[in-house]
C-alpha cells in the first residue's frame, strides 16, 4: 500500500462515511497567479444575425458551459456618431446590473473590431413573441408579469439617472422561461438629474412621446410613454399608433389617435388604466417606473414575482470578469461538433446529419431502445436506436408511438430549456434551467412520478408537480427507477424498488417521488443509477451504493486479513439502504458508471476504476479471470487521464485528456465500433485490453452506453485565436471632439453630464466628456493619477518619471552637426507639464532656429484649445507626447554611442598600422641576415607608449574585439 493510500484509508477508518463540513467551504475555482491574465475560452456556434456594421455571434463559454453572445462591430465602417454609440453602450451596460436587464460580462478589441459579450436571450423578442400569438389574445396574468419586469428595468435605469430612448418590442429580449431582459442601450443618455432635459431627436417613431414629436425637451417620462405603447401591444397585438407615413404618425401620436382600444371584457379596468396613464399626452402626469412598481395590481404580487424572477434568472447569472490587475484574454477556439451512434449490430460509426455543428450537441444520453440529445442552445431531441422492433410506450414524446429513426425535436418542449436529460428502458426524465421536472413514457413501474394519475403510457412531455417548490439539479434514470438530487442536496427517488435500489430501506415500488435518508455530514453532489442500483457521490469523493451488489458491481464486498483468518471474503447480496462502499474509500471518486454487470468510476487523478464481472473482460485488466476488489486501469491507459467513461452491457468506452477514444469487452453486435480478433466468446468476440476506436484524435465533451448501444459527441478543433486586447485597446482612432450629424441634431446642445465611471467596470474605456464634446478614458476621467487605473505598467511609469528630458529636431541633419551641438540643458520628467519642446532647423553653421510645438501638446489645455490648433492638427496624448520624447532621447544617445565608437575604431586602426609597418621592417631584417639566426633581443618587440597592449587581441577572435 503507498503512502497516499494509506492516509486515505486512516481517513476512511476514523469515519466511515467522513466528515464534509470542512470541505464545504473549500475552494472549487482556484484563485489564479497574482498578476497573472486570466484566459476565457469561447466555442463560436452560429450567427445570430448580421447588419450594415457587424454581426451578432452565439459562442459557449468552456469555463461554466454558459452561451453568449459577441457583437461584433467593425468600427472602420462607422460614422463619428455611430462610433460614439457603440462605445457608449458599453459604458450605459458596466452602470446597470439587474436581472431583467441584458447583462454586460465583457468587451476586447480585435484589431479595428469591437467585441461586446453579453448575455444570450434564447427566447427571441417580445416582437416576435406578439406574431407567435396569431390573434389570440395574452391572458392577464401573462401581461401583468411582463408589465412588472419591464417596469423593474426601467426602474433600475432611471435610477442611475439613464433614459434609454429606444424601448421597444424590438429590444425586449426574452428566455424561454418568459424572463424579460431590456436591451440595446446605443441611444441611451446620461442625465445629470432627475428634472434634467435632452433635445435630441431620437428612438423609433412608433413609440415616440408626443414631446419627442414636437420637438420640445423631454426626460424620463419619455420612457415611460414608450412603456405604455409596449403594455398596449400586449394587450390589443397591435401597434397603438399606426400610419402610412411618418408625418402622419407624428400627427396621432400628438393628438393621441390610437389604432384601436383594449377590450375591456378581457383585462380588468386597472390594468387599462396603467396603460392609459402611461399614455397620458401630458408627461407630468404619467407615473414614474416606481409608481408602476406600487401600483396595487403589481404591488400586492410583488413579492412573489421578485422570487420568481431570482429563481428563473439563476441558472444563467454569473458574474463579470473578477480580475482587476490584468484584462483577461480571449481564446476562441473554432471546432467542428459531430455525434456518432453505433452498436445494435452496427459496427461501423454512424454520424448523425441532423445534429451538427449549428445544432451541435451539448449532452446524450442512451436508453435500451432510444437516444436522447440535448443541443447547446437548450432543446431536447429523441428518436429510436437502430435495432428497432421494439413496441414505444410514448418514450420519444411526441405524442404518438412512431418510430422516428431521426432525431426529432420535442415540440411539446417548445419554450423550455433543457438542461439534462436521462433515459430509462422506455421512459425519458428531463429536466429544465429553473429545476423544473419533465416525464414521459411508459408508467408500467411508476416511473413517470404522478401516480399512475394518466395511465400506463404518457406520451407528451408531462411536468411533475411535486418539484414545483424545489428546483432539481441533476436526474439519473435506472432501468425502472429514477433519482433526483435537488439544489438543496436533497435525494429523491421513485419506481422500482426490487433489491432496495431506490434507497428507502425497503423494496417496495413508489410511484411518487420519495425522500431519501441521507446523513446530514454528507454533501452529496451526484446521483448515479445502474440497471438494478443507484450511486450516490459525496463532495470528499466518497461513494453510497443501494441496489443489486451481484459480481460485486456496486463495490459492497468486503475482504478482511487477519492472523487466523488470512484471507475473509464478505459478500453483500443487495443493499436496501445506502451503503459506504468502503473498496473505493481510498480513492476519491469524482464520476461514475454503472452498467448491467460492472462499474466504472474516475477519481480526481483521472485514473480508471473497474470492478464487478470481467466474463467478457470488461474490467480491462488484460485477461477474464474474477476479479474480487477495485481494479486501477493501466496498460493501454496508464499514464493516461481519463475524463469520460460509461458502461454497457458488457463492455466499456472510455475517453482520455489526449484526445483518444478507447473500448473493451464483448464486441459483439457492434457494441466496441470494431472488428476484435483476440478470442471469441461463444459467438462473441471480446477484447480484455483497452483498444483505440476512431481513426483521428477527437475530445468528447460526453458519451453514453446503454445495452448494446452507445452515443457519442467527438469535437475537432479546426483553429484557434488568441484576442489579448481588452479595454485599455479601445483607443479607436482620434474620434472627432464634436459629432454633428445630418438634420441639425448636435449632440453638443444637449444638457448632459459627464458620464460616470463605472467603478469595478472595466479598464480604460472610453467615456463622453460633454463638456469637451469628446471621448476620454476612464483613467482619465478619474484624474489618471491612479496607477491601477492606467494600463501603462508601473515599471515604465518609474522610467518616465525617473527620465530626462532631451528636445531633438525635427528635420534631419548630419552626424557631424548632431555630435557639434551644444549640450543643453535637462529637466526633470516632472517639469515637462509646461515646457513646450523647441525644434531646430539647420542655417548654414549657425546655431538652429527654434519653433515651438503645436498648442495641443501642452497638458494644461484641452485638445484643440491652443492659440495656434488648426482643424487638421492631429493632437496627441499626453502619453504618446511623452514616449515620443523618450524615443528621441535614446536615438541622441545611440548618435553619440556612434561617434564614440568610429573614434575608437580611427585609434585601433592606427595602431594596428603602425604594428603592421614593424613586422615588415622585423621581416626585411630577417632577409638580410643572410641565414644567421637572430637573437631573442634583437627579435623583442618594444611598442610604444601610446599604443594598447589590448590591440594584439586584433589578431585573435571576435571575441577579444568585442571586449574593446
């Protein structure tokens, strides 16, 4: 036993099942390096959309599996006011947070194109939610939930003192949970106060305020006009106001000529009052969003609807980017997303048309007669595996018994998002992102969890009350039995309870969901469920175990050694109750999978585990001997991490880290994807050894075997990009100081004030300074005297203001004028606030002329504020002023480096001649000796004074030169 082992077993005897309050509270994400760039990685899925400008992106985040969504907006096509809009919307969508809000999660900057990552809405618009209805009218309750979503939007905005000016049906995104989200912020406006006034002409004609027609100031009443003109489609599935030209329309908006009027025999007259109020002509008598918020239809629900908005918006909230130091990095990683089915007497790999890369998959699952996908975009698609001939009992949900060979999309589950999804032998459980339960099929074992309430057979998708009041997080269906494991870490089962698979100290069948007596030390994370038996994990990696225990396949058996007694074997029939499964205590378990007669697990290593049968060498170990304990997996997979495994009806798939599909057990029927050859069992053919499947490398994100049958999802990255520029990249171009557009509407006469910081936001982004007319950076707009705030790095900042200051000239001029220039004298990096840098043009041999800098360099005024600033002169930063400085003081220095060096090479050069004309002179000498051999003396070479003794490494290397 090593030494790991052995702590782990010391842990396993103090307590049997362990105590877990201590590892509660442990760190799951693991807090980076300090300092260190955090890398986000992004999948792209489809294209949402395209426009004029850019186009809007659907990606998978890898890091929690969430969608989002990238607008990407190529800012070389943009005009000034366009540019400007874009880059306010990111500083309008880092001030808002709240859940009916469209949620701002990051920004890069790919070379000239801006990149807003926002949260996906997979429920379109309210727009297309009305033309969905087809004259059939919303039910009340309906509009009054979107009334208080919209209102509580819109409340939060204007209390941050923002007026969207563009509420429309258009931009009010929806989930499909019916969670509204309020987006596009391009036209929003900051206002200084709650009574401040904006002039400019903007928004969508249809909703328009009477005010924004005439052409007088307006405020946040304008808003709420728009708001009204929404409820009104709602209610009416027409546009309150309606013409066939522009002019016209303006005309009926102000004398308020509506297209039609609510049936007051379908709402209640208080919620037609809410909506005219809102549509009052006078704007100081339309409520503000918090008096539509106090309302008594809203009020005396509030409560309730403020849960359910929390409860729905929990599955998709996560927060914004937590590094602060670095800007994170963009990795987006292009792939290819196939699914493969085989087995049933298929050997060979079928890929599926119908789910690919802009439908690919997210989740699969196998049952003993269909297959079950969920996409990434959340919908839920079934259909019969390839042996067939099997009677449905309504397991696909569609409505009907058919035998769809074609993965077909449960229309009953339109609107829904699935989350997880679990087959059983002909049943299917599914559940949604708010916890809710979803059952059809065969009710034979009271699978379904009503009771038997609608027969033997249900065959559309039906939802289980019982979990209405306790959200689910995680299903797992056995043959005849289901477990549920809810947000509260609290364990349900139901169905078959033959050998006590359901946990419930008895065997008996339950045909509702039934609690589960688990200790209340243990936090169980996963529920598991085999054929005849359920696994529950724990958040040390302990593992419960209930069922059938026959070949030892849920790990029950005990074997003991002792002086008397060496070897004890203890077999464990069945457990009617949870069990410890104390084979497996000294490892940590993360995942597991039991099949028909074995088990797999991975602990948190990523070694394999087996136990259980090895008739047809499904274990792995490289022969069919029983095997009585856990098996650790080498060979083939030592060395190897493995990340997914499942378990069939005698045999086993596995996949690793390195990208390689591996299988072993009985092949026959296909189930291994291969031709075996080892031996052949009966009329089977096994493989006791794991063996490579699939010809080229693949991840698998998931898989899944269920008898003979096994579903698979392989990616292959095509290529990947690396966005490192975040925040501090958003310097686009020199964006204009005043945007004038067409018609007269100046920007400039609009009463607005500077746009807040948006503390905790992001770095470096560029905010409007009305009072300039311009765009600054947010260090800037803070003061920039913060060294967190800027994203030059400290130690260059140290430099610069370390460093002196030394002009150059502007023009070009020869070596000799450069190096017989005057010194000058220098001055600190902190007194270059005022100095305005002379440059020098050359006049015969006399001393330059000096001009000044353009007016703009000089810190104390504003860009485009200096006596002599022209139109076309471009004004640099402070910053760029002061690296330019830094770049001309190293290019004097590397002049004189120059000088320097030609008047050394001039000195080695004479000296190496005058050593030449003495070895010719010692030469002649030798010739006219005439053969006498000439004296150590007369041979002595005296140099002279002023010559280096470092000059004879002139004859040697390079090296010896380079130490000159």
């Amino acid at each position: 036993m090593s030494l790991g082992e052995y702590e782990r077993h010391c842990d396993s005897i103090s307590s049997d099942f362990g105590n877990e309050s201590s590892g509660r509270g442990g760190s799951r994400g693991g807090g980076g390096v300090p300092g260190e760039q955090e890398e986000l990685h992004y999948i792209p899925i489809r294209t949402l959309g395209r426009g004029a400008f850019g186009e809007a992106t659907l990606y998978r985040r890898t890091e929690d599996d969430s969608l989002v969504v990238w607008k990407e907006v190529d800012l070389t096509r943009l005009s000034e006011k366009e540019r400007r809009d874009a880059l306010n919307e990111i500083v309008i969508l880092a001030l808002l947070q709240h859940e009916n809000i469209i949620a701002y999660y990051n920004h890069f900057m790919d070379n000239t194109t801006l990149l807003i990552e926002l949260e996906y809405c997979n429920g379109g618009n309210l727009y297309d939610k009305i033309l969905r209805q087809k004259d059939k009218l919303f039910e009340e309750e309906m509009v009054v939930w979107y009334l208080f979503q919209i209102a509580s939007a819109v409340s939060c905005i204007h209390r941050a003192g923002i007026l969207h000016r563009d509420i429309k049906t258009l931009n009010i995104f929806l989930t499909k949970a019916n969670l509204i989200k309020l987006g596009d912020y391009g036209l929003a406006k900051k206002l200084n106060s709650e009574y401040s006034m904006a002039e400019t002409l903007v928004g969508t004609p249809y909703y328009m305020s009477p005010e924004l027609c005439q052409g007088v100031k307006y405020n946040f009443k304008s808003d709420i006009w728009a708001v009204g003109c929404v409820i009104f489609e709602l209610l009416t599935l027409k546009r309150t106001f309606d013409a066939t030209n522009p002019l016209n329309l303006c005309v009926k908006i102000v004398q308020g000529n509506r297209a039609m009027e609510v049936d007051s025999t379908v709402y209640s007259w208080e919620l037609i009052q809410m909506v005219n109020s809102c549509l009052d002509q006078d704007p100081e008598k339309r409520p503000t969003a918090d008096e539509l918020l106090e309302h008594p239809l809203l009020s005396k629900r509030r409560r309730e609807m403020e849960e359910k908005v929390t409860l729905l918006n929990g599955p998709n909230k996560r927060p914004r980017s937590s590094t602060v130091n670095e800007a994170p990095i963009a990795v987006v990683t292009s792939r290819t997303s196939e699914v493969y089915v085989w087995g049933g007497g298929k050997s060979t790999p079928q890929k599926l048309d119908a789910i690919k890369s802009g439908c690919s998959a997210r989740q699969v699952c196998a049952g003993n007669t269909h297959f079950a996908v969920v996409t990434v975009e959340k919908e839920l698609y079934t259909w019969v595996n390839m042996q067939g001939g099997t009677k449905l009992h309504g397991q696909l949900g569609h409505g009907d018994r058919a035998s769809y060979r074609q993965p077909k999309h449960v229309e009953k589950l339109q609107g829904k998002a699935i989350r997880q999804v679990s087959c059983g032998d002909d049943f299917t459980v599914c559940i949604t992102d708010e916890g809710q339960v979803y059952a059809f099929g065969s009710d034979y074992y009271g699978c379904i969890g009503v009771d038997k309430a609608h027969g033997s057979e249900v065959l559309e998708p039906l939802q289980l009350d019982f979990f209405l009041t306790n959200a689910v997080e995680q299903v797992s269906c056995g043959d005849n039995h289901v477990a549920v494991l809810t947000r509260n870490r609290e364990v349900y089962t139901w169905g078959c309870g033959e050998y006590g698979r359901l946990g419930l100290d008895s065997e008996e069948d339950h045909y509702t969901p039934q609690k589960v007596d688990v200790p209340k030390t243990l936090n169980i994370v996963s529920v598991h469920c085999g054929c005849d038996g359920t696994f529950l994990l724990t958040q040390t990696g302990k593992v419960l175990a209930c069922g059938l225990n026959e070949f030892n396949k849920l790990g029950l058996n005990q074997c003991t050694a002792g002086i008397i007694n060496h070897d004890t074997y203890c077999e464990v029939p069945y457990a009617t109750s949870l069990t410890l499964a104390k084979q497996l205590s000294f490892y940590k378990i993360r995942t597991i999978s039991p099949g028909k007669t074995h088990t797999a697990s991975i602990d948190e290593r990523g070694r394999l585990l087996t136990f259980g049968s090895n008739k047809c060498g499904q274990l792995g170990v490289g022969d069919y001997k029983k095997h009585l304990g856990i098996n650790l997996l080498g060979g083939p997979l030592g060395g190897k991490q493995v990340i997914r495994v499942s378990c069939g009806d005698e045999f086993t798939i596995a996949a690793t880290d390195d990208n390689h599909i591996f299988a072993w057990g009985n092949g026959g029927n296909g189930r291994l994807a291969m031709t075996s050859t080892e031996r052949t069992h009966g009329s089977d053919i096994c493989t006791s050894w794991p063996r490579p499947i699939f010809g080229s490398l693949h991840h698998v994100p998931d898989l899944s075997c269920r008898g003979w049958h096994t579903i698979i999802i392989v990616e292959k990255v095509l290529n990947s990009k690396t966005i490192r520029s975040n925040s501090s990249g958003l310097s686009i171009g020199t964006v204009p100081q005043s945007c004038t557009t067409g018609g007269g509407e100046e920007e400039d006469r609009e009463q607005e004030a500077e746009t807040p910081n948006p503390s905790g936001g992001f770095r470096g982004t560029m905010e409007a300074d009305r009072e300039l007319g311009g765009w600054i950076s947010t260090a800037e707009a803070t003061g920039g005297n913060s060294a967190d705030s800027s994203s030059c790095p400290g130690w260059l900042r140290k430099e610069l203001e370390n460093a002196e200051f030394i002009p150059m000239p502007d023009s070009p001029f020869p070596l000799s004028m450069a190096s017989s220039e005057p010194e000058k004298e220098t001055l600190p990096y902190q007194k270059l606030q005022g100095l305005k840098v002379a440059s020098e043009e050359p006049v015969g041999l006399n001393k330059p002329k000096t001009e000044p800098w353009p007016t703009c360099l000089s810190p104390a005024l504003p860009c485009g504020e200096g006596k002599d600033a022209s139109p076309s002169a471009g004004c640099m930063c402070s910053a760029l002023q002061v690296e330019v400085t830094h770049l001309r003081g190293l290019v004097l220095q590397c002049l004189d480096d120059q000088k320097k060096l030609q008047q050394e090479t001039l000195r080695l050069s004479a000296q190496l001649q005058r050593f030449c004309r003495r070895m010719e002179e010692m030469q002649q000498a030798k010739v006219h000796s005439k053969g006498t051999q000439t004296t150590k003396e007369e041979m002595e070479v005296d140099p002279k004074p002023d010559v280096d003794s470092d000059s004879w490494c002139l004859l040697g290397t390079d090296s010896c030169r380079s130490n000159l």
